[in-house]
C-alpha cells in the first residue's frame, strides 16, 4: 500500500524509558505520540495531545507499539521447498552426502526457485523484516541459474524491502572450482563473496581463504563465509581471516556465518577472540542453533563485535524446519541465554535490527529519531521485551514509508 509522500501517524506507541524502584528495572514506559512521515522518512515525532491540522492526512495506529523493521542476516533464497510437496530429510552421515543429496533433489522439483523464493519474502515481509541477506548458491553445474532466479524473486519486490546477495560456492570454492563463477556472479549484481568451510570441504584453508579475499579484493565486494568447523580447527580460520581482512582493507566487509568453533572454547579464550574479530571489524552470523553450541553472542557484544541473528534452513533439503521468523528466533536465543529480566530482552532486538533499539543500555531514548527511515514494524506489545519473550504478533510491516503487509 503505498501512502502519501507526507502523513501523519497518529497514537502511535513508544518506549520512553524504564520504570526502575530500589534500583530496579521493573518494567518499560511508553507514551503515546504522532509521528510525521514525509519521503520515506521520520520527519518530527510529537507528544499525542499536539493538535494536527484537519486537512492532514493521517492513519490511526491505534496504540500499537512502532519498534525498527527487521534484518534477515542468513538466508538461503534459492534454497527453500516453499511451494513444493512436503519432503522430510534424510539423514547423511557427512556434509559431502548432503551436497549430493541436494545437487539432484534441487533441479528435479516441480516448482521453479523464483516462485519458492517469492513464498519466503512474503513470510519474511509479513513478520515484519525489511532487508533480507541471502545466499545464493554458484557451481559450474547450475551456473548463474540460481542467482538469476533469486534476482527476478527480489525485483518482484522492490520497493517492500532491501537485499544484499552472497555469491555462496556451496560445493566449496576450491572442491567445485567455482572461482570464475563467482566472479561472474560479482559482475552480476552480488555484492559479497561466499565460502564454506575451508578446511573441512575445500581442504585447504589457506588456499580457499585466500581466494576468497582475492575476489573479494577484485570486486570491490565484502565476504561472508560459512564456517562450521569446530573447535581450534574453526579457531585457527577465524584468526587467519582475521589477519587477511586487516590486510586487505577489508574491515566492516566481513562477517562469518555460524562460526560454531567460538562456542567450543573457554570464556576467556572467547574473549581473546572478540577482541581480535572487533579490531578486524568482522561480523558473526548465528542461526542460534539447537543442540550445538554457538558463539557466545552476549560476551562478543561487550567486545564489541557485530552479531546478527538470522533464520538460516527454512524447509529445504538441509532441515524440514524454519518458519522464517526472526523475532522468533530472537527469542530462542534470549530463552537459550536465560536473557529474563526487562533490559536483556529488549536489548535482545538489537540483533534482528541492525543493532537499534527503542531505547541504549542507559534507558535513553534512541529511536525513533527525526531522519531515521520510516521502516518500522507495528505490533502488537507493551514494550520490546515483551515482544522478543512472546513473539508477539506483527500488524503491520512499513518500509520506507509504505505498508507493504498488513493493516490497521
């Protein structure tokens, strides 16, 4: 629904602060205002008993809570069977199996992956997200198949959201030879390098680590690896792309997908390494899984690294689940951290956010701000807490502007 290029949003519910007795967060406080949207933005926010002129145009959000728009940070577009027959998976006893299994399974179904892809934005608008990253898988058998597929899906829904692709070798950049691919795929409008797994399924983590940033160098492009390796074998990895990233000039460029290898160390090893990925400006991407350890995402926060929290599998060859909610997956990740009190889950949204929340670690009013972009989500809640505890229900999702799911 695309609204005026000015209106009014009127009785719209934010959070101002928190009530604290004895020195104690004892729940949110929240008042109600009017904000101005002009071209796309937030252009004033006032108090709800100032006086709007008649002639305005206005939409009554009838007291639902705005909070930021949602980040899917790691998707797999191409991937998903959305729109397919229902199919459980069948278990591999190596990741190598799993490649095959899926290199047949994926170019046999019926469905075609522009319209899988499409089935998944429409879940990821609807539960509020607003940009999407997503991989998309490059090997010589399938060529740029996928990637043009996945970029009819996105352009099918411009203007609803905003996206960044991974040119994503999922059979391993040096394994399947797919250099030049990528390559390709980096001329072609993906903006980030992929990689998996340098040891485990490449063989050679130097090697594949170095091509990696090589492409990434070349194509003025960032990376994003998946990195399962456990242990100091995914320890050692991370180190040394450290060391290249730095090199490079690519801080703030690179982020690293799972990195389960940080949950498999001791805190204070842990800590060692959020000093070295904050200094290299390297982001982690945790899919907050259960059953395995993964990274430590409130201490990499104190050290001051970038950690998003994105869905991942969503119903594909890899796993039957997924339901493409992050707010969801958010509150998995509060449940498993025993974040319980009313500071730790807001400050849980930060990582569906792209780090903004409604209010800083001092309780101060941070957003919404006058020039933010008006992408918001409505919901509803009485404050951020209770929406990443209860994974409360999302009305209305805007972008820039514009109600692209739901009404009021």
């Amino acid at each position: 629904m695309d609204m005026k290029s000015s209106y009014w949003l009127t009785n719209a519910r934010l959070e101002s602060g928190y009530n604290i007795k004895d020195g104690v967060i004892t729940g949110t406080r929240t008042e109600s205002c009017h904000l101005f949207i002009e071209d796309g933005k937030i252009a004033k926010v006032v108090s709800c008993d100032t006086n709007i002129p008649d002639q305005a145009v206005q939409q009554d959000v009838k007291g639902l809570l705005l909070l930021p728009s949602f980040v899917e940070k790691h998707c797999h577009l191409d991937k998903t069977l959305l729109g397919d027959r229902w199919r459980s998976v069948t278990p591999v006893s190596s990741i190598f199996e799993r490649l095959d299994i899926e290199k047949k399974t994926l170019p046999s179904l019926d469905t075609r992956i522009q319209d899988r892809a499409e089935k998944l934005l429409n879940l990821y608008v609807d539960s509020g997200v607003t940009h999407v990253r997503t991989h998309v898988d490059i090997y010589p058998e399938a060529g740029l198949d996928h990637l043009e597929a996945v970029q009819q899906a996105l352009h099918s829904f411009e203007g609803k959201l905003s996206h960044e692709i991974v040119a994503f070798p999922q059979h391993g950049l040096l394994r399947s030879q797919a250099k030049e691919w990528v390559r390709e795929a980096l001329r072609r409008g993906a903006g980030l390098v992929g990689g998996v797994d340098p040891a485990t399924v490449d063989g050679d983590i130097e090697a594949s680590l170095q091509q990696m940033v090589e492409l990434a160098v070349e194509g003025n492009a960032g990376i994003d690896l998946h990195l399962h390796d456990a242990d100091h074998q995914g320890i050692y990895t991370l180190k040394r792309l450290a060391q290249l990233t730095q090199e490079a000039g690519l801080q703030g460029k690179v982020a690293i997908s799972h990195a389960f290898g940080l949950g498999d160390i001791s805190p204070s090893e842990a800590e060692e390494m959020g000093d070295l990925l904050a200094d290299a400006g390297i982001a982690i991407i945790t899919s907050v899984p259960i059953g395995r350890t993964f990274p430590p995402v409130g201490l990499l926060h104190k050290r001051g690294v970038e950690v998003a929290v994105g869905c991942d599998n969503i119903f594909d060859v890899w796993s039957p689940f997924g339901n493409g909610d992050v707010l969801e997956r958010a509150g998995r990740l509060a449940e498993i951290s025993r974040w319980v009190d009313e500071r730790s889950l807001a400050h849980t949204l930060r990582y569906i956010t792209g780090g903004i929340t409604p209010l800083n670690d001092k309780g101060e009013q941070v957003w919404p701000r006058v020039g933010d972009e008006a992408s918001i989500v409505f919901v509803e809640a009485s404050c951020s807490a209770e929406a990443i505890a209860r994974r409360s229900r999302r009305v209305v999702t805007m972008f820039k502007g514009d109600i692209v799911s739901g009404s009021f």
